[in-house]
C-alpha cells in the first residue's frame, strides 16, 4: 500500500552499519569501564513526541552496556533532549547546558551531548561550538539511530561531533526502546509536520509529516497490551492527518477502530489533532470505540478569525465551534483541552476578548497556556509586534484566571460521581494516590501501592480545580 509514495525508511544496511558500531562501543566500553557499567544521565525537554524519542536514546544506550542513573554527578554520559518551542524551554536548556561545565572539569571524561529540535536549528548548534566548547556531541533529530556511529567517534577520536543533517527527516523503525513506564505506552504514529503555522518551528526542526505504517503501529499495541500496558497514546503533530494520501481504510479513525480491536483492558488516547483536519469521521469513531478515552485535546490557539488567519490556521472559529458542537452532541461526557497563544504579533485587546468567550462556549477542562515567543525563522518573529510585554501578561491572567473559573464549574459538579480511573502513582506531596479519569483530570485518594496500574472505580469527594480528592470504591 505504500509504493506511491515517499520512502522515509533507513534502509536496513544503513541499520546494519550501527548495529557495527553498537558492537563496537559495546568493546570499547567494556575495556575502559572493566568492573562496573558506565553510567548515563538522559533527560528530556518539551513535548511526549520528545519523550518517546527519549525513550530511544535510552533504548540504544542501554544496548550499549550503560546503566541509566538520575545523578549528573555520577553519569560518565550526560544527555539533553532538547526542545526549541519557545525561548524560555531554549533559556533554561542553556542555563542547564552551562551548569554541566563543573562535572566535565572535575571528570574529563565525562562525555556531554546534546540533540533534539533545539539543535537542529544552524545558529543553536553554532553558540553550543563556541561558547560551550566542553560540549562533546550535538545532533538533530534527523540522526537519532546514528547515537552509535557519534559515540564510537566521541570516545575513539576524543573530538567534538557535530550533525546537524537535515533533509525531510526519516523513519526508523526496530530501534531498542527503554520504556519509561510499565503500564502507559507512547507510540508514536508519525513525524514531523506540514502546517507551518506562522509562530511555530516544529516544522522547520522536525521536518516533513511522515507517517509509519498502519501494520506496525497495530502490531506495537497489540504486543504492548499483551505485556500488560493499560494506557496507549498516539503520539503526532498532526494526528488527524496520518496517512492522509492513502485510501480510508488506512487513515486516523481506522488505526483507532483497529487498536480499539485488539482484546483487552486498556484506553487509547492521542494528540496532538489539529482542528483543520479533524473530521466528523474521527469524532464518531471516538465516540463509537470503547477504550478510546473520551479526551480530545484540540488546539484552537486564538478565538479571533483575523489571528487565526495571520497564525496560518485553515480554520475559522465557526469551524472550531462546529466541531466542538458535533463532539458534544455524540459524546455528552467528552472532556475538551486546548492550547492558547496570548499576544500574538498584532492581536488587540479586542481581538483577545474573542479568545475568552470562544473559552466559555466550548468549557474547557483545562488548557494550556502560552505568551507568543518569537522563533527565529518562523513568519511570525518578523510580524510588527507592539503590545508590551507587561500589558500580554495581564491578558495571560485574564485567561488563566477565566480558564479557572471555568474549571472549577467542571470539577464541582463531579462531586458524589464516580469515575472509572487508571491509577498512575503516590504524590509524594499529599502521600495519596494519584488517578487520572478518561477526561484527563487527576483525582487524588488513599489506598495501597498494589492499586498502582490497575483501573478502579472512585468517587469524587471534594472537587478542586485541578486536583480533585476521591474515595476508593473498588477495583476494576
Ligand atoms: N510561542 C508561543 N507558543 C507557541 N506554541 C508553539 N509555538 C509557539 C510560540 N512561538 C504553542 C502552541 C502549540 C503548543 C505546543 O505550543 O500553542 O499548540
Ligand atoms: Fe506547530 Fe502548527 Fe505543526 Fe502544531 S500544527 S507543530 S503548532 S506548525
């Protein structure tokens, strides 16, 4: 089914090539680190697209002989994952990056590396070149497999490794994976993005929409529910439009209602849909299949038709309340999240207004909230752009104390309900179990560790805005 189109793939040779310079490492770390493993600190910035990536790297490092550990100090391999979405998650990789220089000083070996959207970007990596200059590897996202290849280079040659190859970007499939959790899966089911909104720099650091094959994604979930994972989301930019040059049976909605398929207990979520591709076809399919959680996080951005025009959207909110209207019409229940951008360049007081009623029409259980951050190359960073700082901050809590207000509304009248739960982890704060309903809202109640991966029935008890407060009911 794939012949017409673009081969993303690696070609297996060139995954052969690593698995050499796998083996190869593998010898060389075994020599220099004799009686115990080498030690590898990873972490990760930014989005789940991220995180699966992380996941990895991990994955990768790990077949290579190092043990992962949470202590920099004690790490001979320090990895940051980075993220480029707005120039505060850039500032603090930096400050982060620059914190690392008294580790390689007091342990020369240390090997520093860097990858992820942030370094995709030309001027990124420069600045890493000649102001970080104990920085041992950057890569971009485009060369993830070659971790092997940059790590032989690192420890044979001891010279800086720098790769920032780009091109479309690619698909490599049969990479080791180290899963951060036991019972939730990421399963990423493309890569990339086509939209280029005007503000964004996804799709100039992580290349064109890619998308893998059906087969697969399909085949991935099944083995995964079958070691006992309770919880899979698909993981794209643009989710909506996954296969989109194929025919329909191998689209969004049918990778859902085949996933939906697959026997067991567990609940499929996903994200990220763009409003411009999401389709009634994908909202009755939500509604139709039982394990798909009823969450749909939908980014609007702005409620104003002019800002949404300039942020090159291809929607209008008359589209986007459509939507929202035919989503609650099937699903009554359905849980709705969003992201907003305040302040982009141009945006009136006025036009902003629109941003806050569209929030009241819709009801939002929660969003997430941003000012306009300028990304060098993006349309938007050159745009006139007059309001101050100052005055876009007092419109980021206007929304947010809206949003709030809408929230809690929500929360109240959950109160007495009960809500079938995956139960995720302790608060270490409040020493309570930490749930989270198919809604995506989080309920905090007492019981025993042995409920942690499992479903069970929960009833609210005292709502609060984010976090609400429940009694144990049962299992299951
Ligand atoms: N400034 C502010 N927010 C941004 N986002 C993406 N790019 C920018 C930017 N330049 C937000 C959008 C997107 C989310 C992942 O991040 O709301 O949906
Ligand atoms: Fe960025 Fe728009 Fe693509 Fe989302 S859809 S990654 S906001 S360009």
């Amino acid at each position: 089914m794939d012949n017409k189109r673009k081969n993303f793939t690696v070609p297996e040779e060139e995954l052969e090539k690593q698995k050499e310079y796998s083996r190869l490492v593998s010898l060389v770390l075994s020599s220099r680190f004799p009686s115990s493993a080498p030690k590898a600190f990873v972490h990760t910035y930014g989005c789940q697209g991220n995180v699966s990536d992380g996941e990895k790297i991990k994955g990768i490092l790990c077949s290579l002989g190092y043990e992962l550990t949470d202590s920099v100090e004690d790490a001979d391999l320090v990895l940051y994952n980075t993220c480029a979405i707005r120039e505060h998650a850039q500032d603090r990789v930096f400050g982060n990056v620059g914190a690392l220089k008294k580790y390689k000083t007091a342990k020369p070996d240390m090997i520093i590396a860097l990858c992820g959207c942030m370094m995709q970007q030309e001027y990124v990596a420069e600045r890493i070149k000649n102001s970080f200059r104990y920085v041992d590897l950057v890569f971009g996202t485009h060369v993830l497999h070659k971790l092997p290849e940059f790590l032989h280079r690192c420890l044979c040659s001891g010279k800086r490794v720098f790769d920032l190859s780009g091109g479309d970007g690619n698909i490599v499939e049969g990479l080791p994976l180290h899963r951060d959790g036991a019972f939730k899966a990421w399963i990423p089911i493309m890569y990339g993005c086509n939209n280029f909104c005007s503000y964004c720099v996804v799709p100039y650091v992580r290349g064109r929409e890619r998308s893998r094959s059906f087969e697969l994604i399909v085949e991935e979930a099944r083995q995964l529910v079958a070691a006992g994972y309770k919880e899979l989301t698909l993981l794209g930019q643009n989710v909506n439009s996954y296969n989109k040059d194929l025919e329909e049976k191998y689209r969004f909605p049918a990778l859902l209602s085949a996933i939906n398929d697959i026997e067991g207990d567990f609940i499929i979520r996903f994200m990220t849909s763009h409003p411009r591709d999401c389709t009634k076809e994908l909202l009755e399919t939500m509604a139709r299949c039982k394990k798909v959680a009823k969450h749909l996080h939908l980014p609007v951005q702005s409620g104003n038709d002019r800002v949404l025009r300039e942020m090159n959207r291809h929607y209008d909110r008359e589209k986007y309340l459509g939507l929202i209207k035919y989503a609650y019409e099937l699903m009554p229940e359905l849980s709705i999240t969003s992201d907003i951008i305040v302040g982009f360049p141009g945006e009136t007081y006025e036009e902003f207004c629109d941003t806050l009623s569209l929030l009241k029409e819709v009801n939002y259980t929660s969003l997430f909230t941003f000012i306009f951050s300028p990304r060098p190359g993006t349309k938007a960073a050159s745009m006139p752009d007059e309001v101050e700082k100052k005055e876009k901050s007092r419109w980021f809590s206007e929304l947010t104390a809206l949003q709030e207000e809408i929230a809690s509304k929500r929360t109240a009248a959950m109160k007495g309900r009960s809500y079938r739960v995956l139960v995720e982890e302790r608060n270490e704060n409040s020493g309570l179990l930490s749930a989270r309903t198919e809604g995506n809202v989080i309920i905090e109640f007492e019981g025993e560790d042995c409920l942690i991966g499992s479903f069970a029935k929960v009833e609210v008890t005292e709502p609060k805005t984010w976090v609400l407060k429940g009694r144990f009911i049962e299992l299951g």
